[in-house]
C-alpha cells in the first residue's frame, strides 16, 4: 500500500475516541484481501514518506481496531495483520 498523502488516514468518528481508520482506507483493505484463501496470516507493507513514527502506532491500531462484521475471517484477518513501513517512496 502506498500512502502519499495521510491526511484522512484515520477516521474523524469513533465511539470509543480510539482510532479507527476511514472508510476509503478500509475499502481498499477489504478489497485487497477479499480473494485471498488463506487471510490470517498477513503483513502489509505501508510505503510512504510522510507517515511519523506517532501515525505509524496510530494507524496500526487503526487498522486492528476496524470492525468487518459483514465477514469474520476477514475481519480476524485485519485485526491480526502485522503492518511494516518503507520510505522513499517516488
């Protein structure tokens, strides 16, 4: 996943003030893994050059803490995927 700009990265609601990413971010997730077989076991790798290490934490969480109710095997894939960075990104 390449994030060029973060700015709506995480969501601006959440119930419980935890973060939680944005629609558009989650749509491109559940997109990505919805054809995979075998999901739990997942790393994404996030490349960007403008995500500090505070948004780094934050965006994991973000992630782990999204709800796919609509499909436990993807949402159990989600909330266990291991996220990594890069830089220098083009």
């Amino acid at each position: 996943m390449t994030v060029k700009d973060d700015s709506d990265f995480l969501s601006v609601y959440s119930v419980t003030d935890t973060p939680v990413i944005s629609s558009e971010v989650a749509q491109f997730l559940e997109h990505s893994i919805q054809d995979l077989m075998r999901p739990e076991h997942l790393t994404l790798i996030i490349k960007s050059n403008c995500i500090d290490d505070i948004e780094k934490e934050l965006y994991r969480k973000g992630i782990a803490n999204h709800s796919l109710r609509r499909d436990v095997r993807r949402y159990e894939a989600l909330e266990n995927m291991q996220v990594e960075y890069e830089e220098d990104i083009q």
